[in-house]
C-alpha cells in the first residue's frame, strides 16, 4: 500500500469498498432501526452525514491539537464521545433556531446519532490510519455518503418485501438476510481502490 | 406507486405471457444454444453438472414447498431449472459437488423461497448462489480446463498481463478475435438464444439495451488502441466472460428489475456500468453477477425516483455519471 493514498481512492475506499454498515458492520443500529420507512430513513442519513463530517474533523483538531502535544494520546475514545456528543446538542441547537422545520423533520433522529457507532469508528480509524485533516475530511465525507446509500437502498428495498416471506423469517430476519446479500453484492468491489 | 402493496406489485411485473407456467420453460430452451457451444468447447463435464444442478435445485424447491404446504408441482414451473442452469453454466466444468450443491441451495434456498417464492425473490437467485461460492471458493473457481485457453479466462488473462499491452494480450494464440476464444463463440450463441427471448417478450428489450449501450459506452469511453494500461475494446467486452448471458438472462429477470420504463433503462445501464469498473478496476476478473445483485439491490429506489419524478420534471440522465 502507498503511503499516501490518493483523496479519490480514498473517498471510494470508505464509500464502497469497506463500507461502514455492509463491510464493517458498524451503525447497523439505525441501519435495522430506522429503515422501516424511506423518509425516516433518508433524514437519519442526511442529519448522520453532516455530524459525522462535522466530529471528523474536531477530533483530529482535539488529537493533534490537545492530546498528542501533552502526551494524552490514550484518552482519546473518552475525548471523541464527548466531541460528537457537543457536536449532536449545538448541531440541535443550531439547527433549532436556524431552521426549525429541518430541526422537526430530525427530529428524535439527531440525539440517536450520539450512539451510532460508525460516528466514534471514523473518527478513531482516522487517526489510527495517521491521515491528514484534510484526508480526515475525505474519508469521513466517504463513509457518511456510503451509510446514506445504503440506508435509502435498503429502505426502498425493505419495502419490497413480500407478505409471502415464511412466518419465521418475516421481519428482523429476512431484513438481515437481504442486507446480507446486499453486503455480498459490495463485495464485488474489492480491488477498486488500488 | 410507492404506497402499493409489495406483492401486487410482484406479481403484476411478470409480463403476461410468463404467468403461464410452461412459458418458463422457453427460457430453459433459449439457454440452449449457449450450453450446446459450452459443452462442444469445454468438454461434456458440463452435462453432468448441469444436471445435477437441475435435479437438486427441482428437489430443494420441492423439500421448501412441502415444508410451507403449498403444491409440489410448483416446483416444475421451470423457474427452479433455471436458477440451476445459470448457476452451472457460470461455474467452471468440474468444480466439487459440494460448490455446486452450496451454489445451488443459496439460489434455490436462501434468495428464492425464504423471500416466498417465485416472484417475490428480491435479488436474482442465480447470482445470488454464484456470488456466494465465488467469495467463498475462490480458488475453486478459479481452474478452467487446460484444453480449453490454458487454465485462464481471457478476463484473467487481460487482467493479470504483466506488461503485455492489450493488443499483444489479445493477439497471442490462447485468445480469438474479439472476446478470446472460446468465449467469443459461446457470447454469440447466449445472444442468438436471447434474441428469442427478446421476440417472445419474456425479456424486456431497455434492460438489454442498457446492459450492452452502457458497457460498450464505458469500453469506449476508455479505451485507448490497446496499450498495456488499456482495459479492452466495446467488442472484447461484449463478447468475453458472462456479457451475453447477463445482459439476456440475468438482468431481465421481471422480478427483480425495476418496473417504470425509465427505470429499466437506469437498470441496465447500472448493471453495464458496473461490469466495466468491475472488471477493469476490481480484483475480480468478471463482475457480473455483483453488477447484477447490487443493481437489484437498487432496483427498488430507482423505481420509486422514477415513478416520481416522471410527474413533476422529466430529466433523468445525470444518473449514469454518479456511479462511476
């Protein structure tokens, strides 16, 4: 592997190729949860995409900024749980006297994104993987647009299935099944971001 | 509509003429041709393989109506042969029963008759099988006979060419004129067999279209007289690997592509756009059956933008760049 991976293969790797929810199977919580309906489903994957942007960022600004100069290095997991919960609440706030309706359409959907752990894996494997803020942002902007496809994917998808699914496997189970064949499908693109 | 009922929908996409049931079985003949030329070129181990895959996909959809109580002799309709034809014509001649039989049993089993049956599958159940052993067996499915282009399809050839510039690759002995031989006989054969399915309209003509106007687009797009960084001519791409075979039995499967006509055109073009970024940037030498499965896996979104966007505004041809 090159040292320093190119921001398109970057933004490709995170977006398809080892997509958070089908590759690495983190946020699946909203992934499961939300997804009933498409347009619960589309406002928790745009209101994700901009925290996650958003907390990206801070983190490699608290890291590099706060933790590494006084040697901290190891806090850092308590120091970003905090950063996306400040981020989700003035994002709330924000949000609540700048646009009110998008702030109704988010709705209960911003505070959940506190506790969607793909938020909390970008910012740590960002750091473990020593990108630059600037590649920090790519690969978070990656991984956000790659859990809004497949979480309006997979919400039309759901729509789809049929009352003529076996007793057993109506709901919960034949949800995982197709994301599971879902994630086979991404499979497809390994390779591409070499 | 996006608020109609999900089984309706289902089964009001099978074209008219598929709800009768021995009309499926025209697409077990239209598969024919292409089998006939496989087992002249490749050896008579397909026979076999091709009926056993036949005869156990028959016995695991009949253990699956049984078990849900519903008439055994559904399991005849066709649809089973089928999934079991596609599963071990995309296989290599040989390969371990026990692939076969997991390759089966995912198509026939897991994508078919845990989603209900027939016309409720959401992905294509022969890709879905393939795919499964393909990443799991990847070694397994890897040998092609020696006889026929020494142990390597053109796709790995051209993918694994050291520094061999594409006109070299493809001009060397092993490969014919266009798609490698015997490939390039065997594509043609699966395109005469589907223009009959394309007369008899069990295949809808945009998913066709799109499939093969997208992938020569895209080959074209690239293609630069054949250097060694050069990923192949729209002819070479056309006629090699599973083209031909995808473009008229796999993405035309009424179920699982979207309905709106704007949407099958998007379809097809999705399932050609990604065979091509497959195979030229991917790890894998042929990417049919993922371009398929994650098309379906679309299919349903690009329905619904259609279907709604046909009211309001009728632009609908930036898609095409985003996926690339």
């Amino acid at each position: 592997m090159a040292a320093e991976p190119n921001s398109l293969l970057l933004l490709l790797s995170a977006l398809l190729v080892n997509n958070f929810v089908l590759a690495q199977f983190l946020g699946l919580c909203p992934f499961m949860g939300v997804t009933a309906r498409r347009d619960t489903a589309t406002a928790m994957a745009f209101a994700t995409t901009f925290v996650l942007t958003l907390s990206a960022g801070l983190s490699y600004l608290l890291y590099h900024g706060l933790l590494v100069p006084f040697g901290l290095g190891y806090l850092n997991i308590i120091v970003f749980i905090v950063a996306i919960a400040g981020v989700v609440q003035f994002t709330e706030l924000y949000l609540r006297h700048a646009s009110p309706l998008l702030h109704q359409v988010l709705g209960i959907y911003l505070p959940l994104i506190t506790t969607n752990c793909a938020v909390l894996a970008v910012a740590l494997l960002a750091v473990q993987q020593e990108l630059s803020l600037w590649q920090t942002l790519v690969f978070a902007a990656g991984a956000a647009l790659g859990f809004v496809l497949v979480m309006i994917m997979f919400a039309a998808l759901r729509e789809r299935l049929s009352a003529q699914v076996p007793r057993a496997f109506q709901g919960a189970p034949i949800a995982l099944i197709s994301a599971g064949i879902m994630a086979l499908g991404f499979m497809g693109f390994a390779g591409i971001d070499t | 509509m996006p608020g109609a009922n999900p089984t309706d929908l289902a089964t009001a996409t099978l074209p008219p003429k598929a709800r009768s049931a021995h009309l499926l079985w025209w697409v077990n003949l239209a598969l024919l041709p292409g089998i006939a030329v496989m087992v002249f070129t490749l050896g008579t181990a397909y026979l076999w393989q091709l009926a056993i895959a036949g005869a156990l996909a028959v016995s695991i959809e009949s253990a699956c109506l049984l078990a849900r109580g519903q008439s055994v002799r559904l399991a005849l309709d066709g649809s089973a042969v089928v999934t079991a034809l596609l599963i071990g014509i995309s296989l290599p001649p040989g390969v371990s029963l026990w692939v076969l039989s997991l390759a089966v049993l995912g198509g026939v089993g897991l994508a078919k008759q845990l989603f209900g049956g027939l016309g409720h599958n959401l992905f294509n159940p022969a890709m879905v099988g393939y795919a499964l052993v393909l990443v799991s067996f990847p070694a397994e499915l890897a040998v092609w006979p020696a006889d026929a282009i020494t142990g390597a399809t053109p796709l790995d050839i051209i993918s694994h060419r050291q520094s061999q510039t594409f006109t070299e690759a493809v001009s060397s002995e092993q490969f014919g004129n266009w798609g490698g031989l015997p490939w390039q006989w065997i594509n043609l054969a699966f395109l005469a067999g589907g223009c009959v399915l394309l007369v008899l309209r069990l295949a809808r003509w945009r998913v066709v279209a799109g499939v093969l106007l997208a992938l020569g687009a895209a080959a074209a797009l690239t293609y630069d007289a054949g250097s060694s960084l050069s990923n192949g001519s729209p002819l070479y791409h056309w006629f090699t690997g599973a083209t031909m075979l995808t473009a008229f039995f796999v993405a035309t499967d009424p179920v699982t592509h979207p309905q709106s006509t704007r949407g099958q055109w998007l379809f097809g073009a999705l399932v050609g756009l990604l065979i091509f970024v497959i195979r030229a940037y991917g790890s894998y030498p042929d990417g049919a059956a993922f371009a398929v499965l994650l098309a379906n896996a679309a299919a349903p979104s690009l329905d619904h933008w259609t279907l709604t966007k046909t009211k309001d505004e009728p632009e609908a041809e930036d898609k095409h760049e985003d996926v690339a």
